[in-house]
C-alpha cells in the first residue's frame, strides 16, 4: 500500500464513507481538551553554559472516535501556543511542541484484521524533550539538536494485515515508513547537518499450526534507509528467518527462529554510486509475551546478526505491572539507524515509571529515562548521553478538570556536562460528546 492509498483511506473514513460487508462505522465521540502549562528552567536549551528561561505553554486537542465492534475510527490533533521568556533573547511567542496531527482505523473480522496509521509532527529544534510519553512513542532516541535553531518535520504511516488466522496456515503482513525533514535552520554553520532521511520497514510472516501449542513460523524482512547528505548515505537488509511458536495458553507465547541475512550500504563519491559495505551471515532471534490483562504484561524481543562490519544485536522490551491503585512500566529498545548527519548510528534506551492513587482525587507519578546513541561511522563524534526525570503530583478539581505540580531533571554528556532543573504547574480540561 502506497503512502496515498493511506491517506486517502484515513480521509474517506472520515467522511464517514467507509463500509465493510455492508457495515457503516457506528457511534462516535469527540473529545476537546484544553492545557494550560507554566514553567521555569534554569537551563532550557541544556547547555554547558546555562540559559534560565520561563515559559507558558497553551495547548489544544482535538480528538475523534467512531467505533463497532469490528471497526475503528480514530483523528486526532493537538497544536500550542508558547509564551517564551528566554535570558538574554528577546520576547518570544512561538508554539508550544510538538504540533501532531493523525489518524488511524484498524478492522476486525472473523479470520483476520487491519490497522492503519498515519501521523505527521512539527516540532523546534532548542533541545526541550517531552516527558516519558515521547519515549513511549518514538523507538529511536533524538538527537542532540540543541544547537540547532529551527524546525523539524516528522511524517510516519504504515499497516498491519493479518489473514486467515483461523487456519492452521495464516499470514501477516507490516508495513512501516517515515520522513524527516528540517525548515527554517538559521544556523549556516549547522545547516548541511541536518539531513533529510527516508525509512522503510517490511516485514512478512507465515505461520503452519502444527498442532494445538506448536506451529512453524517464516520471516521475510526488508528495511531500507536513506539520508541526503554528501554522499547520500543509503543501507538495505534484507533478511528471511524460519523456527517455531511455542503458544501454550493464550497468557504465553514463546518464539525462537534461526535465519540469513544480507546487508549493503550504497553511497556516492565524485558523482559515482558504489557498494561500500557488503556484509551477510546468520542471524538469530527470539521473543516471548506474557499478558494477564488484569495484573501483567511483558514484552520482549532480541536479534543477533553477523551480517555487518562488526556483529550487532538489537532488540525491544517493554512491561506493565498493574496494582491495586497504580502500576508499575518498563521500556527499553536498542536498535540502529541514521542520525541527523546522516550516519548509520547506535540507539539505545530504558525508561522506568509507576503511578499511584493517593485517593480518589489525587494520584502522583515518576518517570526515569535514560537515552544513549554512537556514531558508529565516525570515531570522532562524541557518545551523546541524556538521563531524564520526573516527579509528579495531579489533582483532580473537577470531574473535568485537573492540576498537576512536578519536577523535572535533565542531564545530557557529549564533549562535556550539563545539566537542567525545572519546576512546573499545569491545568487541563476536557469536554466528551456524542454528536
């Protein structure tokens, strides 16, 4: 499916024109939420030269959902205002990050089913992260733009197709895609740096059920990146696996596979395009889930190829443990791709967190990430290091409306240290209807 067909999918079941067997989409809700955010930093763009700065973010949401039990609908957006105080600059009234608007509708029917997606953010490049939602949404650690002025784009969209998986040979098809691009650089010096990147992630499943706890599993996998730098840096994998599903109940499933895998990279140099690297070999993975819905969940995945210049590993993890009055969440991820410059570069991460209702009205929560990424094409750009945490306590005023007060930390190494306090206090509401 083409990027196109996407969209236009998204946008003609928001119109409410999309039917299935005869089936029209069934009730909906519109969701409108309003935040007011204040804030001081004592060091808002993390420099090694601190720069304090206090700002106050408005931010508007607007969300739609219309389901049946087999389809759903979802349109979302969210843009902001941002009053800026930053020392030593002028006053700033700018947006408030990041401004994200999507989509997406997924399908269920009785031997199979569909998701869909489609996002696009905007958001500026002054080094001010997101608390832990972003971690949980994007897979790959930023980079580090703080010395960048200017904007990023963001467009990502993909899909899950499954069919027959109620016969002992089923499939599953997936794909992913993503855009970056930068506008409104002001820094010359910084400007080539920031390169536009493309991303394709495929990947297709078979599945032979060889009896009721057993079945046989082929992967067929192509990624490809690419970045429009200097030498327009270009990498292709392709990779096929074959191993068993070990599924006992429906809590546990358990996968393992054994696989070959081919990997080039293509780039350009005195206007020629040639094979730079060249690398295959075997390639191994595994994963498990375990899901009680109503008290844990988990998570797990890890590959190991040989087919790079070094050997390589990557992998995925997350995890939920529910309370009583609360839960208990972990993240973490370690995979590659192509940084800001355009080379091929190691991402990896971990995020821990729990909330906890204190009572009905009231409930605090903490968030710890800690984000690494290397350079691994060129020695001499430092490892880039961000540790962030935070503290939070919300209130319930209303049935509608609610106030949080916390605390964030950040620190961030590369060529030297810096670090950033910041205190905040927030107000939101929220309006639910049926039209």
């Amino acid at each position: 499916m083409t990027r196109a067909s996407l969209a236009a999918l998204i946008l003609a079941a928001g119109g409410g024109v999309v039917a299935v067997n005869g089936q029209t989409l069934g009730e909906s809700t519109v969701t409108a939420t309003i935040t007011q955010r204040f804030e001081f930093d004592d060091n808002y763009r993390l420099r090694e030269d601190p720069n304090p700065a206090a700002f106050s973010d408005t931010r508007f949401g607007l969300d739609y959902l219309r389901e049946t039990s087999t389809q759903q609908l979802s349109l979302f957006g969210n843009l902001g205002v941002r009053l800026l105080w930053e020392d030593g600059q002028d006053f700033d009234i700018t947006y408030a990050d990041p401004a994200v608007v999507g989509g997406r509708y997924g399908q269920d029917w009785a031997d199979g089913g569909f998701d869909a997606y489609l996002i696009y953010s905007y958001r500026r490049l002054d080094g001010v992260l997101t608390p832990l939602n972003d971690f949980e949404f994007v897979p790959i650690s930023p980079d580090d733009l703080t010395d960048f002025d200017g904007n990023e784009n963001r467009f990502s969209g993909g899909f899950d197709l499954a069919l027959r998986t109620d016969s002992p040979s089923s499939y599953v098809f997936s794909l992913d895609a993503s855009k970056v691009t930068y506008s409104n650089i002001d820094d010359t010096d910084l400007t080539d740096s920031a390169t536009p990147r493309d991303a394709v992630r495929g990947e297709a499943l078979w599945t032979l059920r060889l009896n009721p706890i057993l079945s046989s599993g082929v992967v067929a996998s192509y990624n490809w990146d690419r970045a429009e730098n200097d030498t327009d840096n270009e990498i292709r994998t392709a990779a096929i696996d074959a191993g068993f599903i070990y599924e006992p109940d429906e809590n546990l499933e358990v996968t393992a596979g054994l696989g070959y895998e081919d990997r080039q990279r293509l780039q350009t140099f005195s206007g020629e395009r040639f094979t730079t690297e060249n690398n295959w070999g075997p390639a191994v993975r595994g994963s498990i889930r375990y899901d009680t819905p109503e008290e844990f969940s988990l998570f797990a995945s890890a590959r190991y190829t040989t087919a790079a210049p070094d050997p390589r590993w990557t992998g995925d993890l997350r995890a939920d443990y529910l309370l009583p009055r609360g839960r208990v969440y972990a993240l973490g991820y370690r995979t590659y791709g192509l940084n800001i410059d355009g080379d091929e570069t190691l991402y990896y991460g971990l995020g821990i967190g729990a909330e906890r209702e204190i009572n009905s009205l009231s409930r605090w929560g903490v968030d710890l990430t800690g984000r690494n990424q290397i350079d691994t094409e060129n020695p001499d750009i430092a490892d880039l290091d961000r540790i962030e945490a935070v503290a939070r306590y919300t209130r319930d005023l209303t049935q509608d409306v609610s106030a949080t007060l916390g605390y964030r930390l950040r620190l961030r190494t590369e060529d030297g240290s810096a670090q950033s306090n910041a205190i905040f206090v927030s107000f939101g509401r929220s309006w639910s209807r049926r039209p």
